[in-house]
C-alpha cells in the first residue's frame, strides 16, 4: 500500500459494508487515497456497528444521501442487486463522478447497472480478485487487496482518465491493476474461482450426505485435503448463489470442459492407467509452482498454517 500526500479523490461514497465494502473503508484510512469516506449499508444494525467502529467520516442512512457530492462512488454488493443500488442513487450522483463496482461477475454487472447512470457520470467497473469466507463490516482490513489483482471492464468509450483514476486508486490499496474485457473476465473467473467454488459446494455436500455412515471420519480426517474444500464452500452463499445466476453460460462452458477431464481421469483410475494419472498429476504440480513463484499463495507446507504444539508431557519432578 502507498501512504499519499494528496488524496486522489475528495469524497469516496461507499454503498454496502460488507467484506468488501468495510475493506475498502480500512485501505482508505490506511493510505488516505480520499479525503473523505461516507459510506452505507441497507441495515440499520450495520450502519450503527460502522459508527461504532469507525468505518468512514459519515454514515449516511440512504445511498440517495451517501453519493451526493462524491466523485468516487462504489457499489460494494452482491451482484444479483447492483441494477436496483444503481436505480437507487442514480438522480443524485455529482457530474463528473467515476461509479464503480467490486462485483465478481462482470457483462451482468454492466447490463444492471448502466441503463440507470446519467451520461454525465464515468461508469467505470471492477472487480478485486480477493476476499475471504467472511462477511459484514467487522471482517474488513486495510491489507485484503495487497498483491492481489483488481480488473476494471470499462465499457467501449469510457473516458480514459476515469480508468486511470481508478486504477490510481487500486493501486494505493495495493492492488496489481489489468483491464479487460467483461466477457473475457467472465470466462477467466468462470475457470479460476467460479467453478473451483462449485467444485468445493459439491464435495462438501457429498461428504454431508455420506454423513450417516462417516460423520465422525469425515471430521476426524479433513486435514487431508477436505478441510481446505471447507473453507471455500463455507463462502457467502448470498453472493456464490448471485455468480452462478449471473455467469451461467461461462459457468456452464467450463463446466462442460471439466466433467470431460473428470471421465479421463475416471477411465484412467478404472484401467488402471499409471501413466496417464502421473501425467496428469505432474502437470498440475507444475500450475501450483506457478502461482507461487507469483506470489499468489504460500509456498510453505500446508499453506503456511502454523503446525500444532507438540503436547509435552508434564514433566516429572527430579528426585
Ligand atoms: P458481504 O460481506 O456479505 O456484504 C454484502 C453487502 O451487500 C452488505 O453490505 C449487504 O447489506 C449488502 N446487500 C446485500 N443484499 C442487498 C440488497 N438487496 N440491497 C442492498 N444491499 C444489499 O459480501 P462481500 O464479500 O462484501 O461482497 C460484496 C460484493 O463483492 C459482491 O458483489 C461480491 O461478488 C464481491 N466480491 C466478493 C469477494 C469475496 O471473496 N467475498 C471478492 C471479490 C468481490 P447488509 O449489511 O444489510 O447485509
């Protein structure tokens, strides 16, 4: 993260508190890339919690009130919902203002929220390719977007100093910045998140419902490699249920191409196939080196996790 001495924006608006949302909040605080944070959240309960814990200079009780006179406004909720919360603010957005968003699906995104914002706004959309299985205004820290990467989908003919604002403005937060295509991004996530998530849903309802027979084993054993599936599916399902609804052709696409890598791998198991499972096997291992010498992930055992003490017995008193 920078520490700037101008902010890049006077006002930063913020629409919803979640991870995300309050993520934001702790990264502007940290760096001070605006000089003002108002900020909002649907619920009455979350908007008195941000007070409490001091998550923006304001909070407002609309996203009506909240946008006014910002030149940064950002829409931090599920995707499902973007159109409506644009629907919601539109009238009262200051000309000139960037309109952002962090959603994880993109072409929707675009199509909900654009048709609402006057010309005289720069609609400017993103996604922040970071998060946590935690939700609500309590889970966000200032350091969620630091090495990660942000991808911003302008749409053909947004003003190019608007994207480069915001790019500015990840970039303070500690985010590697790439512009794409929102279709394009669609199918990238659809692959790297999208379908990994389905992947982790599905086996942990699978083991949830061999439950009867080996509830307790399932538990007892999950360090080998079913924990890690654990904590992906314990992701919100609010927002996991809004990706699938959204990116369904590129979803639908990937998941056409795995289920055929899966008959390979099931055909190699039932032959017997040495050869093809160590092919496989060997160049998936070659992707995780390539992350890690990304600086994606972990490259110690067990993703860094800190191994257990060993329980020492008390020792006996010396005679
Ligand atoms: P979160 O912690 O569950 O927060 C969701 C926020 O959206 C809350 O402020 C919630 O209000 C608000 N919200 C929900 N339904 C709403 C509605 N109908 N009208 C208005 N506001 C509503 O979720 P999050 O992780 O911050 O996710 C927010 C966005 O970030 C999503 O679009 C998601 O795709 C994207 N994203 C998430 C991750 C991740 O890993 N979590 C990563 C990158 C991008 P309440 O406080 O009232 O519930």
């Amino acid at each position: 993260m920078v520490e700037l001495d101008q902010p890049l924006f006077r006002r930063v608006a913020l629409i919803g508190l979640g991870l995300i949302g309050s993520s934001i909040a702790r990264g502007i605080q940290a760096t001070g890339v605006a000089g003002e944070i108002v900020a909002t959240d649907r619920s009455p309960e979350v908007r008195a919690r941000a007070r409490e814990i001091g998550l923006a200079d304001r909070i407002a009780e609309s996203s009506a009130e909240a946008v006014e006179e910002a030149d940064l406004v950002i829409a931090c909720v599920p995707v499902g919902v973007c159109g409506e919360v644009a629907e919601s603010f539109a009238t009262h957005l200051a000309p000139g203002a960037i309109v952002s968003d962090v959603g994880s699906v993109k072409a929707a995104v675009v199509a909900a929220m654009q048709p609402h914002l006057p010309a005289s706004v720069h609609f400017v959309p993103a996604h922040p390719v970071a998060g946590t299985e935690d939700s609500g205004p309590d889970a966000g820290f200032a350091e969620l977007f630091v090495n990660r990467w942000c991808v911003l989908t302008p749409p053909a003919g947004t003003d190019a100093l608007a994207v480069e604002r915001l790019r500015q403005f990840w970039s303070a937060l500690g985010a590697n910045v790439e512009t794409m295509e929102a279709e394009h991004h669609d199918r990238v996530l659809a692959i790297t998140s999208h379908l990994p998530h389905l992947i982790a849903y599905t086996i942990v309802g699978t083991a949830d419902e061999l439950g009867s027979v080996t509830e307790s084993e399932v538990l007892k054993f999950s360090a080998g490699g079913f924990r890690d599936f654990t904590r992906i599916a314990a992701s919100d399902p609010t927002m996991w249920r809004d990706v699938f609804l959204t990116n369904k052709d590129a979803v639908l696409d990937m998941l056409g191409e795995f289920q055929e890598d899966l008959s390979k791998l099931t055909r190699a198991i039932r032959r017997g196939d040495g050869d093809a499972l160590f092919e496989h096997f060997t160049r998936t291992r070659a992707i995780r080196r390539g992350i890690v010498s990304l600086g994606q992930d972990e490259a110690r055992p067990n993703f860094g996790r800190p191994a257990a003490p060993l329980a020492v017995p008390d020792k006996a008193p010396s005679k």
